[in-house]
C-alpha cells in the first residue's frame, strides 16, 4: 500500500472517530437538557399542588362555573366554619367551591331573597351546597334532620324556574318523601316560596282522595309527593314527569327501609333522562344508598355535615336516661309532666313517644282521664285525624303530643322544649331521629328517656350515644353491660352472616 493510500485510510478512521464522539457528546446534551426539563416539570408541579386546603377552596371558586358568584369569605373564616361545622365535600371534578356563609354572597331573585332574608345566615349545609347547585351539579346532602335541608334543595330549585323564564304549568321540580307527614311538611315550606314568585305547589300522598290531587297537578310546577300516591297516579296517566328537570330524593335512607326502592326507579324512569339535576338528601350513608345513588345521578358532589361516620346526637340535647320497672313507666309519665308542663312550664311544647299504636292510645286514654288536653298521631287514626293533631300542636292549640316513630323522623316541629321516650324504639338510631325533635334550628331542649330491662340489648349502644354527646350515663344502665348488639340484616335478621357475596368459593378436594 502507497504513502498516499495509508494517510487517506488513517484520515478517513479519525472522521469516523470524530463523528462518533460528536455523537455521544449530542446525545449526552439531549440527556441533560430532557432531564432538566423533566425536573424544571416536577418543580412546577410540586409548586402547584403546595397549597394549604382553604387556598385550594379560594381558588378554585370561580373553576367550576362562571353563573355562581364568589364567597365573599375569607380562606381563614372558611377553614374555621369547614372545622366547626364538621364539613367534608367529596368532588369528583376535584373542584372546591367556597360556601356562602353570608346571604349576601347569593343572588337570588328578589322575592327570595327577602324571604330567606328572615333568617340570621345560611345554615350549613344550605353554604355549603348552594353553589354547586346553582352550578348545575348533582348532589348529596348528608345531614342529621333539622339542618335547613328543605331550603338548601328548595331555594335554588325555585329559583331556576323563575329564571330559566318558563312560565308554562309543566312540572318541572320533583321532591319524593317517604312519608305523608314530611311530604306535608317540606310542601309547607316550599309554598312559601313559590307563592311569592307566582308559582304553583302541590302535595300529593295517600289516605285522602285522588280527585283534588289530579286537579292540583295540572296547575303545578313544583309537586311533593310520597312514592306510591305518585306512582298510582302515574299508571292511571294523571301526570306527567317528562318535563322534570330538578329531581329530589328527600330522606333516601328511610325510604329504602321502608322497600320503595322499585317504586323510586320506576318514577325515576319517567323524569327527563337527559339534562336533570338530581339531589339526594339522607341521614345515613348505607351501601343501599350508595347503591342507588350510583344507578341514577351523575358525577354527584357529596357533602356531609357532622360525623356521619358514628351515629351522634344533637349536642345541644340534655340527654336525661332513667333506669325503671317496665309496670311503673306510665305513673312515672305522669310525674314527667308534672315537672315538665306544668305551672311556669304549661305552655311548653312536650312530645311523647310510644312503640305501638295499641300503647299510644292505651296512655292517650289515661292522660285525658288525668286532665291532660293531648292530640295523638299513630296508626290507628286517620290522615285526617293525624295532619289535624299535627297542626294544632305546631300552632300551640295543644302543648301535648303523644306519637309512635311515625313522626319521629324529618317532622320538623318548631320549639319541641321536651322529648319523652316512655318506651325505648327498637333500634339506637331511632332513638337519636326521635330526641332530634327537640334542640332544632339552634335551640336548646330536654330528651327524658325511661329504659326498663326489656331493652338491655340496646344499652351499650345507648351509652356510646350518651358518651358522644357529653351526657351522664346512669350507673344501672353500665349494669347492662356495654357490648353492642351486631346490626341485623333488613331481610335476614340476626341470622345474616356479614360476607363478601361477590367472591367464587373455594374448592376443595378430598383424598
């Protein structure tokens, strides 16, 4: 090989080697550089997501919706009112809205606004789901009764037709209760709003006749009713739902207890399927109306009030428990009354609770012989009979009511001084649902309870109430013991065991 020859072939070997250096020298640049941006990314990221969760509430209040106009709340007034209201919002879209903690902070139509104006502020759960209602969302509202919950899905329910300017005598709001004393109550509430914007409502539930009922429909925009009335009326063809666009399910938890579950889906199915918004008011948070609630809403907010996870009484509720011989309950009634509606305390609202219809009108009897001017509600009365004690113990007429668990729960009785419980319900909830007829819309009052031995099942879950609350507890209920009785199954009883039904079995070979 030439001279000539060898230097090109020598050249030719340091290019190559040239370029490849060069190369490794780019890639390792490319490296460095797509690093870099990479953490440049991280940084930004965890410069983002470094907020404290009243900065996340304040800048985000205008993220979901441009209609809703922003709290005028401070981040520290929000993260003080989330704390002492016990508030917790479950979002799916990740967005928090401020609450309105002042009325001042909504607009709504004039004519609500003076009404709601009556009232000091927004309760909690009326601040804290208004603006995701006024945003078009579904919601669930978990709340112990007596928390304003009538308002919070009525106000912007009415306050949507108005402005939506659809005047034309269509439903167009839909609220179902599980039973005719709560439908009668939330209608009460809400024709007062809807008589002040020129609206129509209506009330419809069983016992009374259908004619008026069909009438009242046709003119109305706003309905209440209880699920198997509406749904009578619905197979007979005497109204429509097609126009729904506002639905509600008042007390979900009560109604699936008491098996209206198809009942609701088959209404369900008749409201508009496309555009309605959907609000699920409950008490409790069982995995029925988990269920239901995923069947039929969309991307719900879910907004509890209080420490839903644990069954706690209202703690403005002096708990007041007494250990007696079951055949003494009722001369120990008497004396009840004696200190609690009598002399200075005469004209005080008292509320009496019986179990059964046959005991309710066995002590009805009995206190009338003794003078007592009492009105009853059980189940051996009629509608009629019942809605009429109901109202002249709201109006004051009678400061005595004697009632079985019909309406211990979402009856909203203004300024109830004293709940007596003669006899113990059958389950611990109900126990809380009934002295929550008491200390309602931020008053104070007295829960006396009279437990015999028959109930010692329940004691130990009586005295986790009673310690919950900051109440004494009598030392002969601790002589009960303080073991709580396993929940039973709705269809099941005691005899449900408590599996997972969704696994395969395991399969086992012998030998």
């Amino acid at each position: 090989m030439s001279k000539d020859e060898l230097k090109d072939k020598k050249r030719s070997v340091e290019d190559e080697e040239l370029k490849s250096k060069k190369k490794v020298k780019k890639d390792k640049k490319d490296k460095k550089d797509k690093k870099d941006k990479k953490d440049k990314k991280s940084k930004k990221e965890k410069k983002e997501k470094k907020h404290t969760k009243s900065d996340d509430v304040e800048s985000t209040s205008n993220a979901s919706t441009e209609k809703v106009p922003a709290s005028s709340a401070t981040s520290a007034d929000v993260e003080q009112f989330l704390e002492e209201n016990e508030v917790t919002v479950e979002d799916p879209s990740g967005s928090k809205v401020a609450p309105f903690l002042n009325f001042s902070d909504v607009s709504f139509i004039d004519e609500i606004q003076k009404e709601i104006a009556k009232f000091p502020k927004p309760t909690p759960i009326q601040a804290v789901s208004w603006p995701y209602l006024l945003a078009g969302k579904d919601v669930i509202g978990v709340a112990e009764t007596g928390s304003g919950k009538t308002f919070a899905f009525g106000v912007p329910a009415i306050n949507n037709i108005v402005t939506s300017g659809d005047n034309s005598r269509k439903i167009k709001v839909l609220v179902v209760s599980p039973t005719r004393e709560l439908a009668s109550q939330t209608f009460d509430n809400l024709v007062v709003l809807t008589d002040t914007c020129g609206l129509k409502c209506c009330c419809v539930y069983g016992g009374v006749p259908k004619d008026q009922q069909r009438d009242d429909l046709r003119k109305s925009q706003v309905v209440v009713a209880t699920p198997g009335r509406l749904l009578d009326l619905l197979e007979e063809g005497s109204v429509d739902l097609s126009n729904v666009n506002y639905l509600v399910l008042d007390e979900a938890d009560r109604m699936l207890e008491k098996g209206f579950e198809e009942d609701i889906k088959k209404i369900i199915r008749q409201t508009k399927s496309t555009g309605r918004q959907t609000l699920m008011f409950t008490a409790t948070w069982p995995k029925e109306v988990r269920e239901l609630a995923s069947t039929f809403m969309n991307a719900p907010v879910k907004v509890s009030i209080g420490n839903t996870d644990e069954l706690s009484a209202n703690k403005r509720i002096t708990q007041i428990v007494e250990v007696v011989d079951p055949f003494k309950k009722e001369r120990k009634l008497l004396e009840l009354l004696k200190k609690y509606h009598s002399g200075p305390t005469k004209n005080d609202k008292v509320l009496i609770f019986a179990l059964y219809k046959k005991e309710a009108s066995r002590v009805e009897r009995n206190l009338q012989y003794n003078g007592y001017d009492v009105a009853a509600i059980h189940g051996d009365l009629s509608q009629q009979q019942r809605t009429q004690a109901l109202n002249e113990f709201k109006a004051g007429k009678s400061n005595l009511l004697l009632a079985t668990d019909v309406a211990a729960r979402g009856l909203d009785i203004p300024n109830v001084k004293t709940v007596i419980n003669l006899t113990f319900p059958l389950t611990v909830e109900d126990y809380v649902h009934r002295i929550g007829r008491t200390g309602r819309a931020g008053q104070y009052g007295t829960a006396h309870t009279l437990f015999t031995e028959q109930e010692k099942h329940l004691a130990g879950a009586l005295v986790n109430v009673l310690n919950g609350a900051g109440q004494p507890v009598p030392e002969e209920l601790k002589k009960f013991g303080t073991h709580t009785k396993k929940k039973e199954h709705s269809a099941y009883g005691a005899f449900f065991k408590d599996v997972d039904l969704s696994k395969k079995p395991k399969k086992i070979t012998f030998d």
